[in-house]
C-alpha cells in the first residue's frame, strides 16, 4: 500500500438490495437462536443470512435446524480457530448473493429496525460502510451497558478525519456495521493479520482508503460479553491492534499523511489507557475472587500509571483490597457491565432481580433525559 487506492464509483443500488448477513458462529447454542430470531423480525426483509459453523461441538446445529427459513443457509465446516477467521469470513462472502454485507455473529443480535434503516443509507448517500451504536447485553439479553456517545459529529466529517480516528482506535462494533459488497471484494475481502484473533480492524482500515463511511446515530446491534472477555488476557489483541494501525499509517502516501493529520501521541495515550483498562478488569475479577493480594498489585500499578481518574479509581480498589470488599457497587454508578460472583459471569448494572432499575441508575436516566434530551427506548431490547 505505497499510496491511496481510487475511491470507488458510485453505485447505484438496486430498489430494496439484497443484504448478505454473515454469521461466523461456534459453540453458541446457548445464543444462536436469539441471533437467529432477531434477524427473521426484521422489518427490512430482502436478505439472506449465512451461518458458517466453525466446527461446533454443541448442539449449535440442532438449534439451527429449527429455523426452517429459506433464506437462512447453514454451513458446518472443520474448526478452523480465531487465527483463521479470515477463511471463515471469506468463506461466506463468496456463498454471498447481495449488493451489500452485513456483519452478525452467532452469539450476537439486532435490534428489528436495524437492516431497514441502514439500507436507507445506502441508496441515498455515496457510502462503503456504515455503523451506529451498541449495547452490551448478558447471557439472560439485558442490557448490561449503554453506548450513549452520539456519532453526529461523523455525518459531516472528512473521510481523512475518520480515517485519523479510525487510526488512533477501532470505534467500529461489528455488530453493527454493513459494508458496500463491491467494495469489500476490492481490497480482497475480509483481511486478517497472521498474528491477530481478527478480521474487523484490518479490514476496516482498508475500507478506509476506498470510500466513505456514515454512522446513523442510533444503536444498531446488541454485542453480547462472556465470562472468557473477562478473564482471559487481551493484551495481545491490544498490543497488535496497535501495531496494525502504526503498519497502516506508515505505508501511506506522504500526500494521504498530510491530509489525515495523525499523532503518533494520540495513539500512544489511547494504547496506554487500553492497558489500564485491562488492568482494570483484572484486578475487578481479582477483587470478586478473593484474591486480594493480586488485586491489590494491579490497582498499585494502575494508580503509579494513570491519570487523576484512575489513580481514584485505584486508590479506592486498593482499599477494597485491604479490607477485603468487592468493587462491584461502583459499576451501578458508573454505567459500568457489573461481574457476578464468583462464577465472573456478566450481570446487569440496569435490573435488580425484580426488573426495577437501581436508584443509582434511575439518577443518571433522568439527567439523561433532562440535560441531554435522550430517548433510551431503543436502548432496551425485547427479544
């Protein structure tokens, strides 16, 4: 990549585009269904969507059996792992029919207006992808935490400056996007690094080069947590998305550097808050598990590295520590996904066992509503 591809033509799309829904699934027997259902409410309903089953040794395929739909296709292919999901990915592009691709892993789900209202992008602006908002839902599809920063400074934004942000983080849920087919397959299809767990990132940044992107402001896609995003160590991820968005920067065009305007310091604090977080989450689980003496090591490190807000944070995860306390009620506060017990399990920071909202929570919906004039109907699901 020595400089800046061609910006695609435009296309003009079909009335009512066919949407090719790629579905990369394994082991989410638990949640496929759900996935599955909240693409047949759709009101947008020209699409078909293609399960690629990555060797599943649940009962994933029993439950897909269920949805006798047509438009649904299932594949069962010998498990090829994180490191492959490229093949995955590109596997069902090529069984795709559509003028567009959208993105929706099994364990995932959409909200019923999303297809209708992200086509409606396309047929009216010169776009490659768009993207909206996420909510993170648990195992039980509550809302465990909103995304409430709102994409309408995008809409009129240079593509270099997109191009910048997309440099300095990836704010681009997968869940939530759908990508231009044709420009998709220009850059080779979904791209993956070979020391990376996935595709989104590489290929959003190429994707960059190729057109426009254009948010719709609303929460388009329901992205669901596990236990193991919790426990396992992500720093590999972070530490090599880093690398891939420094790789990407340094192999464009002087003329493309200039106008994108990128400081390597505004990807380096980002990098460094990324961390922090992990530590974060660590020492949180640490807490919940009674380890106080790992958690009390995370939250000393955290205090000597970060700024005034994690040093408080740090400072009182220190004295939960040393007391021998969880964290927990924190999240309440903050908005924050909550862990549960001693299982570390997602729980909601939104309902109480009753379905109630917490008083703490039903504080921060009324300054939402009152000093950010918020409608957080769409924040919650009905599945």
């Amino acid at each position: 990549m020595e400089s800046i591809k061609p910006k695609l033509t435009k296309i003009h799309f079909p009335n009512n585009p066919l949407v090719s829904i790629i579905t990369p699934t394994y082991n989410h027997e638990k949640f496929i269904g759900t996935c599955i259902e909240s693409v047949l409410k759709q009101t947008y309903q020209n699409w078909e969507m293609i399960i690629i089953d990555d060797g599943s040794t649940d009962k994933t395929s029993v439950v897909v059996a269920k949805y006798t739909d047509d438009r649904i296709k299932y594949v069962k292919q010998e498990n090829l792992g994180i490191w492959k999901l490229n093949e995955t990915y590109n596997k069902a592009l090529e069984m795709s029919k559509g003028d567009l691709i959208a993105i929706l892993e099994g364990d995932d789900a959409w909200p019923n207006f999303k297809l209708e209202e992200q086509v409606k992008i396309f047929e009216k602006n010169n776009v490659v992808l768009s993207w909206g908002r996420k909510n993170n839902i648990n195992d039980k599809n509550e809302v465990i935490a909103f995304d409430l920063q709102s994409l309408k400074n995008f809409i009129n934004m240079p593509q270099e400056e997109i191009m910048r942000n997309l440099i300095i983080e990836n704010f681009l849920q997968p869940c939530t996007v759908i990508i231009d087919k044709n420009a998709l397959l220009s850059i080779g299809g979904f791209l993956q690094d070979k020391n990376a767990p996935f595709v989104d990132y590489t290929t959003f940044l190429e994707l960059s080069l190729k057109g426009r992107f254009y948010p719709l402001d609303r929460v388009l896609g329901y992205w669901r947590k596990h236990k193991s995003q919790v426990t396992t160590t992500n720093e590999t991820e972070v530490n090599k998305a880093f690398m891939i968005a420094i790789d990407f920067y340094e192999k464009l065009d002087p003329s493309i550097k200039n106008k994108i305007n990128f400081n390597i310091n505004d990807k380096l604090n980002f990098y460094k808050n990324k961390l922090n977080d992990q530590i974060a989450v660590y020492a949180r689980v640490s807490l919940i598990e009674g380890n106080w003496n790992e958690a009390l090591i995370q939250y000393k490190t955290l205090f000597r590295k970060g700024n005034f807000s994690i040093k408080l944070q740090s400072f009182m995860g220190m004295i939960c520590a040393i007391f021998r306390k969880d964290f927990e009620w924190v999240s309440v506060i903050t908005c924050k996904p909550k862990l549960r017990g001693n299982s570390g399990e997602w729980d909601s920071t939104l309902y109480d066992d009753n379905k109630n909202l917490f008083i703490f929570f039903k504080i921060q919906i009324f300054i939402f509503k009152v000093f950010l004039g918020l409608d957080l109907n769409e924040y919650f699901i009905d599945f």
